[in-house]
C-alpha cells in the first residue's frame, strides 16, 4: 500500500498538475489522524526540498510569511485531517487567486481504517483513461437532448439538452485554476429545463448532514415529477430526515447529475467521506437548489442552501440512444 500511495502522489504532482522542474512547493498538513500522517509523509518524500509547515505546530503568521514567499506558479498541498480555517483566510481560494497550483486533500480523518485503501487507490492518477474518456462524454453530454439513467425497474429520463458539461480529470492545461481536491474524476452538468427531468430512480447511498455516506439496507426508490421530488416510498427514516429538513427550506429539487469516473470506487468500494467518493464510477445526483456552477433564474446562490449527494444503483445509462455505461463501466 506505501508503495502505491508513494506513485500515485508521484502522477499526481508531476503528470496532472505537471508541476515544473523550477517552482517551488509547499506542504501544509496535520497528523491528526491515520490517514493524513500517509498521505503527509508521501508528499515529504515525493517533494524533498518543499517546505512541509505542521498546521498544528506553526503559528498564523508563519504559514502566512512562507505562503507569501510563494509565486504564481508555485504548488500548494494541503493535507488536512478535517478543514484548515485560519480566521476568514479560504485556503485553496486565496491560493487560487494569487495563480498558484493546489492539491488538497481534506477531511481524511473521516476515513476509518478500512478504508485507507480505497482512499490511496482512488488517487491513482490514469492519464490516457482519464483524459480521453472525460472529453468523450463531455461532447457527448454538451450535444445531447436526451439522457436516460436507467435502474433495475426504474427510468429517470432527461428530455432537454444540458448545461455546459464540467470536467474534473486532472487536465488543467485550458482552466483558470490547477488543481483542487483529490481524489478527481468526473464530468457533471444539469438540464437546461428542470420541467424535462421526469422518472424513479434507485439510490443505493446518499450523503446525510455530516457529509458522511450512508448505505441503507435495500435502495431508496424516488419519484421524481418536473425536477423535484415528490415520493419516497419504503424510505427508511435516515432519508426522510435529511429530506424533511431541506423541505423545511426549499423544494427537493434534482439538479447536478454527475457521471463519476473514479474506478477505485465503485458501490462495494465506500469512502465515509461524502466529497470523496462522489467521484466514485457511477452516477450521482444532487437533491436541494445549491449548485454553485450553474445559474438559473429562481436558485439564487447565496439563499440556495442544500446541496445533497446521492449514488444511484445504475444499471445502464445512455445520451441520445447511445450506451455509455453499462456493467459499471464506461464505454465510450
């Protein structure tokens, strides 16, 4: 496992971020928990001559003065067993906004043991996969008027085009930004026309209120009418809570449908975390108004509150008639 973890950060730094021979790097990261303590020593040795700051040790002002010794250009790693917050200071914002490269890897003391596999696994770094099936199904996506999300006895069909296709595949040669959070792989977007977006769909796990997976004991059949949710039936109570709090404050709209290329992760390869495993090979959905990607009259960004990732126990999907994924692969 040492050994994978060592190549997979190895890729990620010099084949997706393709870090150049002359910036310079710097390490920010805790030992808070297992997970972050592997990660953490893999970038020490994979960048001997960065700066590794202990988050825990160093004062504000001494992460701040060696951030500001950094050029635009320059990488960021960020390995954190929760969040980093230093006041109002947004980490990978800030970083971004002064032009420099951020890998980050947050949240890992929310994988147990267990997991840690999965997690180092999920970091490998597939170049050729990633960045020719990611482009695929983006043209795919951005000409398409229909997609069809299909389940053992349940259809979710997509009858409109779709916004601008996004690409999360480690290629940053054409973004404003390089880098961001890791594990990566996926395209996502949302219908043009929520009104399009009729069917049932089957949820094999969903996120709950502290970003963490659950997996019920059967899949969660839902309802969905105009791009909302009207129907749970059977929902066990640890869906109709989160369910009943977002109704409190907005209607359970289904907006982002993101098609993840993550092969390390898959429906029997959980990771606790709910930011890292959407990313998993399969479709997930978001339920709520908050997607802060794409604007729509009536889903302002600052009132929009819930953003709610759910993992559909896909059996096939397809754009425009055309099979995509089936067998819990991609075949484009």
């Amino acid at each position: 496992m040492k050994d994978r973890l060592q190549q997979n950060v190895h890729d990620i730094v010099f084949s997706a971020i393709e870090k150049g021979a002359e910036s310079k790097s710097m390490i920010i990261y805790d030992k808070n928990s297992a997970l972050s303590s592997k990660v953490a020593d893999a970038y020490i040795l994979e960048l001997p001559k960065a700066r590794a700051i202990n988050f825990e040790v160093a004062t504000p002002e001494e992460i701040f003065a060696g951030i500001d010794e950094l050029s635009p250009g320059d990488l960021v790693v960020l390995i954190q067993s929760t969040s980093f917050r230093l006041n109002k200071f947004r980490f990978r914002l800030e970083l971004f906004n002064r032009g420099m490269a951020v890998i980050e890897h947050p949240h890992l003391d929310r994988m147990p043991e267990s997991e840690h596999e999965t997690y180092i696994d999920a970091l490998a770094y597939d170049k050729d996969y990633y960045r020719t099936v990611g482009p695929k199904l983006k043209t795919l996506i951005d000409k398409a008027s229909k997609i069809v999300v299909s389940c053992d006895s349940a259809e979710l069909v997509y009858d409109c085009p779709f916004e601008d296709a996004k690409l999360n595949i480690g290629d940053y040669r054409e973004m404003k930004n390089t880098g961001g959070q890791f594990p990566i792989g996926e395209v996502f977007t949302e219908p043009v026309d929520f009104a399009k977006l009729n069917g049932t769909v089957k949820l094999y796990a969903y996120g709950n209120e502290k970003s963490r997976v659950v997996v019920p004991d059967e899949p969660v059949m839902v309802v969905i009418k105009e791009g909302v949710i009207v129907d749970t039936p059977g929902a066990p109570e640890s869906f109709t809570s989160i369910m009943d709090k977002i109704k409190e404050d907005e209607e359970l709209w289904v907006r982002e449908l993101g098609l993840g290329m993550n092969r390390a992760m898959t429906r029997n390869r959980i990771l606790n975390d709910v930011g890292s495993y959407e990313r998993m090979c399969g479709i997930h959905l978001s339920i709520g108004k908050k997607h802060t990607i794409y604007k729509k009259d009536g889903f302002p960004k600052r009132s929009s509150k819930y953003h709610v990732d759910v993992f559909v126990d896909v059996t096939e999907v397809t754009i425009d008639g055309v099979v995509v994924y089936e067998g819990g692969r991609y075949v484009v």
